[in-house]
C-alpha cells in the first residue's frame, strides 16, 4: 500500500467510539482483577461499584456502536484481502459486539439478583432484569466471569490479526481504524 493508495477508513465516529470502549474495557478488566470476591455478603461499594458502572457505560456504548455500524457500513477492505479474512473479520467482529452487549447485561442480572440498585454512575437509576434473590440471576455471575474471559480470547484474535495486517501483509488495516491528525 502506497502513500498515494491509502486504505479506505473508518469514520470520525467509528473510530471514537471503538477506541472509548477500548480504554473502557481496560479500566475494566484492570478493576475487575483488583476488586475484592463478590461473595454473598459483599456491598456495592468501591471497585464493586466502579465495576458495575463502567459496565454499563461499555454497554451503552456498544449498543451505541453497533447502532453506528448497522447504519453507516465499514470501509471496503483493503484490495487483494482474501475472501476467507474477509469472512473471519466479519465473525470476530459479530462475536465482539454480541459479548460487548450480553457480558454487561449478565452482570447486570446478576447484580439485580443481589440486594443491589444498578445505576449509570450512581446517578441515573436502572431498572431490574430480576428480582431480588433470583436464583438463575445469581448463577450468571459465573456466566459472566466465564464469558469475561473468551471476550480476552476473542479480543487477542482481533489484536493479533490486526498484527498481522499491519507488520506482516502490510495493507493498512490498522491505519484505517487510528485517530487521525492534520495532514
């Protein structure tokens, strides 16, 4: 790829919103890891609550996403991509949209089965997905750990093939989703 044939790119928008939930989803995993066990005892308190609110901000966004994307396509990919990449991008990317939306809305069940209130930054009240001592909500806590943990596996596909193209087949693909600055 030539300075004078550049990828085609994804827009301002795509973009923003792709790399908030990124930094999102670190501060995430990093509070999720450094949090105390939610045993049954355990309050909405602290890195608890920072996890529950961050989760509903990625949710919001996701869904945000998601909605930009189903109306505003993804730029061609770069000439000469074979099909199969094509068709493997397209399932990751399908893959990480669906986890992106259903891990925030099981720890939200989850925590609608404890004796919690679920909120936007503890601000804007959200409503029950179950009641109070659900017994199936309380089994998606581990669910939701599970799932935590294919959403790294499938983020590290994406980081790797992402990788690939930029150092290996050198097609742009990584400049096509980078903030831009002033040419």
């Amino acid at each position: 790829m030539t300075k004078s044939d550049p990828a085609p790119v994804y827009g301002t928008v795509a973009r923003l919103l792709h790399w908030l939930v990124f930094v999102l989803l670190a501060a995430q995993f990093a509070i999720a890891w450094t949090m105390p066990h939610i045993g049954r005892n355990a309050r909405p308190e602290g890195l608890i609550a920072w996890h529950l609110w961050l989760g509903m901000l990625i949710l919001l966004l996701a869904a945000l996403r998601l909605g930009w994307r189903l109306r505003h396509p993804a730029p061609p990919a770069p000439a000469g991509q074979p099909a199969w990449q094509r068709r493997l991008a397209r399932a990751v990317h399908g893959l990480l949209y669906a986890i992106l939306i259903l891990l925030p809305l099981l720890g939200w069940a989850n925590a609608c089965a404890r004796p919690w209130d679920v909120s936007l930054f503890g601000v804007v009240p959200l409503p029950r997905l179950l009641e109070k001592g659900s017994h199936f909500g309380r089994s998606l806590g581990g669910i939701h750990s599970n799932l935590a943990i294919v959403l790294l596996v499938v983020l590290g596909l994406h980081v790797a093939a992402t990788l690939y193209h930029q150092f290996v087949a050198r097609d742009g693909t990584l400049m096509r989703m980078l903030p831009r600055g002033k040419s």
